[in-house]
C-alpha cells in the first residue's frame, strides 16, 4: 500500500525530535479520522452491515466453474458469427456460378462515396442515387442503412471496370442473405465481403468519406482478415537491391513495394528484410539471422528502418539470396516460423551474375521455397533474368513502373500463394488477432473498438475454373470484444488493463502481462488449450503507473471450443474470492433503488438491453427496474447480480439522510471545505452526497460518466475502490493528487501556507470479502518526494522506510528526436505521390526556417521505471544527512488508521549537492522480445502446394487467368481511367 508523504518545513534550529513529531502525528491523525469518519459516514455503515450479518449467506467463487460457463455461452455467441458467415459464402458462390461474365455489362450500383451526391442541376450523381441512411445505437449511432449494403471501393480502382461490374452485380444476391442473418443474430455488426477485384461491400450501408486529402486508402485486400483467409502462414524474407542504380524514383517505389508487403503478413507470418549492394546487410542488425513474428510493432519497426535505405554502391544479389535461403532452411528444420508457405521477394531493378547455382543448392528439386520477382523501373533490358528466377522457383514476376502500380502487383503474390488452399475448396473458418479498426469511420468521429473477424474464403465452383484456383475474395464479421465481456460479466472478476490505441496495442504478450509467470507456465497451458487453475503473486500497477498493488491472484483457464481462442479468470484473493448474499424483498430493494443519489455502473451487463430495439435506450438502473417490477417480462437480467445491487441498495438507504442532515447543519460546523461522500459496492452501485454547491465542487469531473477513471465501467473498478478494497481494514486511504493530475473533488485547507488536495477511503468488511467502500474527500496538492528532496527519499531508502520495485510498461511511447525522412512515405496513388511531393518541399522550407527548434516524435517502445513502496513494519525513524557545511535533519513517523506518513525536515541546509530521484521511464532494450520465437498457437491447417499447380504458375484473377507460358511473354497492365 501507498503512503502519501506530508512535508513540513521547520526554520533551522527549531527543536523538534522523535517524541514531539510523534505527538503531531497523532493529533494530527486523530483529528483527520474524527473529521472523516464523521463526514463519511463510516461508522453507520459499518452498524448496518453488522445488524444484516446474521441472514447473509457467502457463496466461494468456483474458479474452474466459472471460466467453463463463460466459455460455453462465448462459443455458442461465436458460433453464430461463423453460421452467419457460412450462409454468406455459400449465397457468394452459388451466386458466381450463375453468372455469366460479360465484358460489356453497364449496371448501376450504390457506391458509397457517391450515394445521395447531387450536381449542380440538383440530380444525383452517377453511381449516387438516393440511400436512405438513419443513427442506429448498434452501430455506435452511425448513419446507416439496415435494409441493403453498398460498395467501395480505393481510389486506385476504376469503378466501372468490367471485373468490378460483374463482381458487384454477382454479389447483389449477398444483400438478402446480410439482412436475415442480422434478424437471426441481433449481435451482429458489420457484415462484409472483399473481392479479390478490390471492392468490398458492406452492410449496413454507410456513407464513406475520403480522407483530409480527398483519397479513399481503404483496400480490403489489405486487412488482416482477408490475407488470413485468402492465404495460409508464410515465412517470408525481402530482398531489396540497394545499389547505385536505385536512386530517385526507383528507391521510392522499391520502399512503398516494401511496405505494401509488409501490409499484406499478418500475426501468423514471419518475416526479415535484407538490403544488398556491395555487401549484405539486415536492415535490422538485431534481427540478423532469424525471422521475427510479422506483427503489428515488428512490421511498423520494419517501415521505418525501410524509409531510412539510401542506395550506393553495386548489387550482387547472390549473397542474399543465399542468407535467405538458409534462414529459411534453419526454421523449417527448428520446426519455428510459420511452418506452411516459405517465400523470397526479390526487388531489383536487374539481376546480372550467375545466380542458377544457388537455386541449384538450396531450392531445386523440390522448390520449397517459392521466389517472387519485382522489377523496378520503366527498362526492360533485365526483365528475362528476372522473369527466370521466378518462374523456375514456383513463383511470381511482375515489373512495377510507378507507384500507381505496386498495390495490384504486390497483391498478385496472394494469389500464387492461395491457389492450393482454393483448388482444394478448403473453406477454412479463420478469427483475427484482437485490433482497433477505426478505417472505416474514423472521418465519422467512430470511436476506436477492440474487436476480432471472423472470415472465411469464397471460391469459383465453375468447372472451367476450378481447376485453376480462382479465389473470388472473403467474407467476414466483426465481433466486438464487448459482447465476449458481456456473457463474462465485469463485475465478477479482477479488471483488466484499460485499452488505449497505441500503435503496438495488440503486440503485448500474456507473459509480459502477468510477467511474474517467468516460467511462461500460465502462458503455455493457455496456448495449448488446456483446463486448469494456478496461483500467482503479481505486481499490479494502478493510477496511471504511479502506485502499484501486490496481489495474489488465482488463474482459472480453459479453450473455446471451435475458436482459436482460450479464456482466462482471474480472481484476486480476498474480496475476489467470495460473493455475498443477501435476503432482500424486491419490494423493499425497488424503493430503494429509486432514490436520486443511486446510480449503477451503466456499462455492466446488469440486462441485456441491445438485442430488442425497444430495450436500447435503456440505462441498465432502469432496465433493472422494468425488470423487477414486470413492466418488460422480456428483459433477460442476471438475476444473481440483480439481487446483489437489491441487498445493497436496501443496507445503504440510511446513508442518504445521514449524509443529507449533515450538510444542513454544516453551517453552524468549525470544519469547513468538505466538499462530497460517497460509496461504492462490488455491485456496481454508488451513492454520493454534496456538502456544498455543485458550482463549488473543486473537479466537477469526478464520479461523472464523463471522468470514466473514477466511476464504474465495463473494464474496471476505479481507483478509489481498487486501492481501498486491496488495503487492510479499519483505516482510511488518502491520496495526493500530483500537479499534473486532474485530481478529485478536493478541499481547500490552509496550512503552512500551502494548500493540499487529498481523498481518504475506509474499507469494511463484513466478512472476508465483500465490502463497501465509503469515501470522504479533503484535499491537497503534492511532489513526489524523491523530486522535492532527494537526499532524504535517498535516506529513507537506505533506512528500508521505503523500497524501489521495478516496473514494465510494453505499450509505452516514447520520444525519439525527429530526423528528416527520405519522402518515401507509403503512397497508395499518384495522388498521393503528388502530395508527398508538395509536403516533402514545405517540410523542408520550413526545417530551413526553424533549424534551432527541437522536434520530437512519438514510437512504441519498452520502458521500465520505479515505484516506491512503503515498508508499514517500519512506524518512524530520524536522521542527520551531511551537506557539506550543514546538516539536514528529518524525522519520519507514521499517521496512525491511515496510510499516511508525517515527514518533518529541515528546509534551510542546502542539500542540493544530492541529486533528485526521478520517476523516469527508461527505454529498455527490446532486441531480445522482438526475437523471441515463444510458443504460439498456429492455424490448424496449411496449404502450401497441389500437384495441379504447375511449376512457374503465376497469379491470376477470375475470368483472366495466365497459362504458365505467361512467364515468356509480355504482360499487360491496367491503368486507371483519365
């Protein structure tokens, strides 16, 4: 437990000792407890769980049963989605094998970034006809339109190209097959399909909106979900040429061909990058050697160490592709990587030396790895050579001229890459990693959700085609991580860490989140999937990093069934391993539910109020209410819960008069500056009660729905409970609000001159769990002690007062000094190559205008910093510091039924040859984590070859499939339209 430290500066000279500082801290102690334990409330309470105590009944959580329900009723949810998605893939092929493609088909269709656009006649807009769009709650209050989908499409792709027409006429017949699974499953959310053509359609409806620089970005060929269907696990390394000859222009496209790629791996994918002139070099020196996990932080580290390539020198290509052949060759044998498909991408503007005899040593007969080939630039003098080496190593060439034409070529390899998996039919059901889309709206101000997708493969069943493998794209649905919280319900167990959208959100491994599991023991069982239970004592950082909690937590964990993933329960011993029981009437506990100072934690799932339309609007206290008085007979509520927030409505109705006389008779009181009570209880109930005027409140914030840190929700407890329910009983809890924090409603009190914000909790436990927390706030303002005064945090430190524990944090962001990039930013059009162009000239006049400003710029990064912790064995201690030509005395002693720490010093002795101790965050060292190959759980099914894939086969689209001969001759491109 924290002890907030109070410093009182003495002139030198002034007596004070053991004894005399003793004597402060107990009347100074005794007063605050006589003040808050009156303006509390506590004692009252305390009495009214007391007299209760005899008809409670306490039930112990069972861990194991626990988790296996939850896992039950999450697969039943997720088994829906898969159904959901099945009948789309199933309407999706039937629907291609009636159509009969035609090269001259016109057909008008709802884009959704022309609908309801009108010109300046006042008619609509081709390919814009009214769409009727409504604010619907269960898409986040979004207009949409739940009666029929439409299509967009990237910015690089014709609208009215024939593959696109057909493609969305075809999938016309997926519109009536979106609304009846939506009717079936009220849960769903968005429902889509992204053709293998780049148009992706989408229901509900929405309108789309470009972003701040006119350009749609979205391609659904690009999102984790459609490469995770469309392909199987892949090892890949990138080779980029990076001599002389690459300058300019052709560097730009090798870095956005990079970068593309990079797009297109997933979690499942491995990947490393080699640059090659005169010599060999891994783009990333900690990464030399091995392939590391293509997920979101790797691949971000990858993009900008790509941006920082500068081309000199000359290329041998023969030494990359034989460090890359033997990587490749070390994992398969190790059994690491992805363990299905091994690829070589080889981006050159020419390849010149001998290089048939390091295919002959490392990949012929058998070819395991497959070579795709991309030539850079508009000269063709090396396009054989190129051309040979893919097409006699199973796999791909194509020539990239501008930067208009990476995407489609890049997007080619998928294709090569799918064709086994789509000759074999095999409709593999595949469930994302968890992420935070927000590409989709983020123009609509669309609040970031984490969520999973699940999504599965449409193929051509045409007999002409089937033995070609045309894979036509992939449906899919999003499934909130909401609705998995909803059937695990909050309120049951220990809260999870907040999720805020860094960049490397999703990247934070189990074992560096309980990393007490040193022996990855917690970790393992949960990949394998295994049923079980252990126990662990855990660091918990709370407030923002700045305290922490040490807890003992039991683990309870189990699979979901036909998922790829397993649930885990945590609950903390103490008040985490009991539920209270209570015997109240629902007549008695309504009466008290409706009393104007009672709220409930309206994110807990006390009802489940988003499945009727008409239950929507609902807050869940009101849900509870129509629920227990008859009024929705529909209302399915947990009924377990519902009886807890009834028992402690009914136990804490007192204190509203007790809290309301004392604020009528608060004027004719000494104490001033009291400004608010309240409780909280493991229900999810609150009360509070204002002293004074709410226009007087110090943080009008605090215990809104708008301050989310101090209220109940979805995700957890708020700190003011957190720290109270973890602290022993029969004292209070105070806590300093730092300079740079928002605080709590706080007092004012004036006392050497300086003012100070503190709030005080009292914990009571009936029993040895459940308990309500009773608050009182009074107020102050603080440093951290080891900034105000180093020297004597140093003392108090050595004197074991207080002991330092290190702490990580693996989604931090820290800074990094800005450096002027190259301009070779992804560019997904020659819009955007425009646009760079015109950024890259300002950024640099104005650099040239502000050279002696310091830019600084945000990454992910791993940090570890200190806390410091109160040893409470220690009550007081004193001591003398040598200063140089003074001594600095301090006496240290603890307040008594709190966890505060009266700390007496001398301000005059000049100490100021002892540095501060700072709560920094230093950087760490992360090579080791990013090269770790842990144990992971793999797609259970790979597709890396058929036999009636030819050698040299190149990728293909439907309807335009390329012979192997296509590796000889010419080929053709597309351009978009003027």
């Amino acid at each position: 437990v924290w002890l907030v430290i109070l410093l009182i500066f003495i002139n030198p000279g002034f007596p004070f000792s053991l004894f005399r500082v003793k004597s402060w801290a107990d009347a100074f102690g005794g007063e605050l407890y006589s003040i808050v334990t009156k303006y509390s409330g506590s004692l009252l309470l305390q009495k009214k769980y007391k007299d209760v105590e005899p008809t409670l009944k306490i039930k112990e959580v069972d861990g194991l049963e626990l988790v296996k329900k939850f896992s039950e009723q999450m697969e039943n949810m997720l088994r829906r989605k898969v159904e959901a998605v099945e009948r789309l893939v199933e309407a999706a092929e039937d629907a291609d094998l009636n159509h009969e493609y035609n090269s001259s088909l016109e057909f008008d269709y709802y884009n959704s970034l022309l609908i309801n656009d009108k010109d300046e006649n006042d008619n609509y807009v081709e390919l814009g006809d009214e769409f009727i769009l409504e604010p619907n709650e269960h898409f986040n209050n979004l207009l949409v339109n739940t009666t029929y989908s439409d299509i967009q499409l990237p910015t690089n792709v014709y609208n009215k190209d024939p593959d696109i027409l057909n493609g969305v006429y075809m999938s016309e017949a997926l519109n009536p097959i979106f609304v009846d699974n939506f009717e079936r499953d009220p849960t769903l959310t968005w429902q889509y399909f992204g053709s293998s053509t780049g148009f992706f359609r989408l229901y509900p409806g929405i309108k789309w909106l470009p972003d701040e620089n006119g350009v749609i970005s979205f391609d659904c060929r690009n999102r984790g979900w459609y490469i995770q269907a469309a392909t199987s696990p892949k090892d890949i390394v990138i080779i980029v040429d990076v001599s002389g000859s690459m300058k300019g222009l052709r560097m730009t496209i090798a870095k956005h061909t990079i970068t593309t790629i990079l797009d297109t791996l997933g979690e499942n994918d491995f990947v490393n990058i080699i640059a090659y002139n005169d010599y060999v070099h891994f783009i990333e020196p900690c990464f030399k050697g091995i392939l590391v996990q293509a997920d979101r932080d790797n691949r971000e580290h990858f993009k900008q160490l790509v941006d920082e390539l500068q081309a000199k020198g000359v290329g041998t290509v023969n030494k990359a592709l034989t460090e890359s052949f033997k990587i490749l060759r070390e994992f398969r044998e190790a059994g690491q990587g992805g363990l299905c498909n091994q690829a070589i991408m080889l981006i050159t503007d020419g390849a010149v030396e001998d290089y048939e005899a390091v295919f002959e040593k490392y990949n012929w007969p058998d070819r395991k790895v497959r070579v795709f080939t991309y030539l850079i630039g508009r000269e063709v003098t090396f396009a054989p050579n190129v051309k040979w080496i893919a097409c006699n190593n199973k796999g791909y060439y194509t020539q990239i001229s501008t930067l208009a034409d990476v995407q489609e070529n890049v997007m080619e390899y998928l294709h090569v890459l799918s064709r086994p998996m789509v000759i074999n039919h095999d409709h593999d059901i595949i469930w994302t990693e968890a992420y935070m889309d927000s590409a989709l709206f983020a123009s609509q101000a669309q609040s970031l959700l984490l969520m999973t997708t699940v999504a599965m493969p449409v193929f051509s069943k045409k007999n002409e085609t089937r033995s070609h493998g045309i894979l036509l794209g992939v449906v899919g649905s999003d499934v909130p991580l909401r609705e998995l919280l909803k059937l695990a319900p909050r309120y049951k167990y220990k809260e999870g860490k907040k999720l805020k959208p860094k960049p490397n959100y999703n990247s934070v491994d189990l074992s560096e989140v309980e990393w007490e599991d040193q022996d990855e023991i917690l970790r393992t069982a949960m990949i394998n999937g295994e049923t079980g239970y252990l126990s662990m004592d855990v660091k918990v950082p709370v407030d923002k990093g700045k305290r922490v909690l040490f807890l003992t937590n039991d683990y309870f964990f189990t699979d979901i069934s036909g998922t790829p993933f397993s649930l885990g329960v945590v609950l903390s011993r103490g008040h985490g391993e009991y539920i209270l029981l209570g015997n109240t009437s629902v007549e008695e506990g309504l009466h008290d539910l409706l009393q104007p100072d009672l709220s409930l934690a309206n994110e807990w799932i006390y009802c489940i109020t988003d499945i009727d339309p008409d239950h929507r609007k609902l807050s869940q206290l009101e849900a509870v209410i129509r629920f227990l008085t008859g009024e929705e007979p529909d209302l399915e509520c947990d009924e377990e819960l519902v009886q807890e927030v009834l028992f402690d409505a009914v136990v804490t109705a007192p204190m509203e008069a007790y809290w309301t006389t004392l604020a009528l008779n608060m004027s004719m009181e000494t104490e001033t500056g009291i400004e608010m009570a309240f409780l909280g209880t493991r229900a999810g109930l609150m009360r509070s009660a204002l002293y004074v005027g709410s226009e007087k409140i110090s943080n009008r914030k605090f215990l809104t729905q708008k301050d989310k840190e101090s209220i109940f929700t979805m995700d957890h407890f708020p700190l003011w409970y957190r720290r109270a329910a973890e602290h022993p009983p029969g004292s209070f809890i105070y806590s300093i609000v730092s300079e740079d924090d928002s605080g709590n409603p706080s007092l004012s009190t004036r006392g050497e001159g300086k003012r100070k914000l503190f709030t005080s909790h009292v914990p009571h436990h009936v029993c040895p769990d459940p308990f309500v927390d009773a608050s009182f706030l009074a107020g102050s303002t603080g440093k951290f002690l080891g900034a105000v005064d180093g020297p004597v945090m140093t003392q108090l430190l050595n004197m074991g007062m207080f002991r330092r524990v290190t702490m990580y944090d693996y989604q931090a962001m820290c800074k990094v000094p800005y450096h002027h990039h190259s301009g070779a930013q992804p560019l997904l059009s020659p819009i955007y190559a425009f646009l760079a162009a015109v950024k890259w000239l300002i950024s640099d006049f104005l650099m040239c205008l502000r050279r002696h400003k310091k830019h600084d710029i945000l990454q992910p990064c791993d940090t570890e910093y200190p806390v410091f912790v109160y040893e409470p064995a220690i009550k007081e201690t004193n001591g003398l510091i040598e200063c140089g030509d003074c001594q600095k005395m301090f006496v240290a002693q603890q307040i008594v039924s709190s966890n505060l720490l009266l700390l007496v010093t001398d301000a005059v002795c000049d100490c100021s040859v002892f540095p501060p101790i700072l709560l920094a965050h230093n950087a760490s060292v992360k090579c080791e984590r990013m090269r770790s190959q842990k144990l992971r759980r793999r797609p259970d099914t790979c597709h890396a070859f058929h036999p009636e894939v030819p050698r040299g086969s190149t990728g293909g689209r439907a309807h335009s499939w390329v012979s192997p001969w296509a590796c000889l001759s010419p080929l053709w491109w597309k351009l978009l339209p003027p």
